[in-house]
C-alpha cells in the first residue's frame, strides 16, 4: 500500500497553493465577497514558478528537505519577513502560508525606485519611474543595499537613519485625515541636521523637522505639529496652507513664499499615495 502510495504522489502534478496577503475593503463594497489582494499577478506568478522549480528538484515526495528548501527560497525572496509555513494537504498539495511585508512606498537612488516596506526592508519590485500612487522617499546618504555577490541585499534594513526616520514620518502622517495629501518624504538634511520634510501632492513642501519619535531641541513637539496640520488643513483644505514652503517644526506655522521656497518645492512632484503604502 505505501509503495502504492509514492507511486500515486510521484505521478500525480503537485498543486501549489499560496496564501496571498489580503489587500484592504474598500468603502462601499460587498462585505459578503472575499477580499483581494494587493499583490499585482505577475508577481504571484514569479513566486509560484520559484516555488514549482524548487519542488521539481526532489523526486521523494515525503522527504522534507523540498518543503525546507522552499522555505528558505521563499524566505530570501523579499516577500516575506521571516520564513512562510509550508506543509503538505494529502500526497499531491503544497500550502504555504506566511507573513507578507507591507510596503510602504519607494525609495529613490541609484537612478531606479525601488520598493521598501514598513520595517525598512526592501522588497523585489523596482521601476525606472515612480509609479503613480506610490509614497517616495528621497535624499537619503546611502544607495540602494547590496550582498556581496551584487544582488539587492533583502535581509537587512536600508543602511543609516535616514530612512527609517522618513518611513517613522510617513507611517504617522498617512493614519491622519489629511494623509491622502502626503506624496513622500525628503530626508535629504536628516544626517546634518535631522530635519525630515513632507512633499505634498500639490508639489509643495511641509518641513516637519525632527522624526516623530525623536524631537529635535527647539522643535514644537510632534503632538503640536500634528495640531497645527491639522487646523491648517481644516482652514485652507491644504496642509501647506496654499504657500510653496511651510515650516511646522516652530510653534506657529511659518510660512515662506520666497522665490527659493518656490524652486524648492517645484523639486517635490505631486503623486498621490495608493491604499497599500498606508500602515
């Protein structure tokens, strides 16, 4: 019967099935259909073929080092932090299952965007172009992390603080009312003076000073800033107040409409941020 057994799960295709991360319900619709997923096909498509190739290698389908195997291809894909679950349903069904990053948006450098999640990790796509609806980060010290062989380094966080303070700054602002106004970050003064500041989707720029978790002497406090947005955006619809240039890091908003604030925030182009790069 056993023999049976290996010969059936032999001959028989393995089915691979994937959890796919969930993407979010959108308002308005039905609650009784299943969600999607924000994760685009044909990168489902590229994990399942990993995934295949990886199980062809082994002709013993009960031996675990292919489920092994697969975890540890899976784990160094950049789609998951961790290692994913992988277990088989009867002789001829691969489950696998796993904690999806989430990204956060881009990071500009090297001439390229490349996807970035929530904890800092980069993630496989990478565009020539910011796409559409994708928050950015830009300005930072450090280009985009390799391995020693080359290849875009997925295990480690993007190197410095630089990035990880804008990601700080991004993850508060899109949770607030006025989020869908934010289009990045620009980190290009946090190694000298750990300022942060927000580009706006009408292209304009909200210097918000130091990160959240970290006020710099002299800043208002992030409670404050939050504040001063958020009346700002009450008063004129717009988290810059209709002026090239806000400073929120003072007390009281301060506004420049100099010739510089006005090249300054021509540098920011308006894009505004799609569902999944909100926490």
């Amino acid at each position: 019967m056993q023999q049976k057994a290996v010969v059936a799960a032999v001959t028989k295709p393995v089915e691979i099935r994937f959890l796919w991360p969930v993407a979010g319900t959108p308002k308005g619709s039905d609650p009784s259909q299943p969600p999607g997923t924000w994760l685009p096909r044909q990168f489902q498509e590229e994990l399942f073929q990993l995934a295949k190739s990886t199980l062809e290698r082994h002709t013993d389908p009960f031996s675990p080092e292919p489920l092994r195997n697969l975890a540890q291809a899976l784990g160094a894909s950049g789609w998951y932090d961790g290692l994913p679950t992988i277990r088989r349903e009867g002789v001829a069904t691969v489950l696998i299952d796993g904690r999806w990053r989430i990204p956060a948006g881009v990071v500009r450098a090297d001439g390229k965007y490349q996807m970035i999640s929530w904890q800092g990790l980069l993630m496989p796509p990478q565009y020539s172009e910011l796409p559409k609806g994708l928050l950015v980060i830009g300005g930072q010290a450090d280009g985009i992390p390799r391995d020693s062989d080359g290849r875009v380094d997925y295990a480690h966080p993007w190197p410095g603080e630089d990035v990880l303070a804008g990601l700080e700054l991004l993850a508060l602002a899109v949770q607030q009312r006025w989020g869908d106004q934010v289009a990045g970050v620009d980190v290009g003064e946090y190694g000298a003076k750990k300022s942060l500041t927000l580009l706006t989707t009408a292209g304009t720029r909200v210097v918000w000073g130091g990160r959240p978790s970290k006020p710099l002497i002299g800043d208002a406090s992030t409670g404050q800033k939050l504040a001063n947005i958020a009346t700002l955006a009450r008063d004129t619809r717009r988290i810059d107040g209709g002026y090239p240039l806000v400073y929120m890091n003072a007390p009281t908003p301060q506004f420049d409409i100099s010739a510089t604030a006005k090249a300054a925030a021509s540098k920011a182009a308006p894009n505004p941020p799609m569902t999944v790069g909100r926490k």
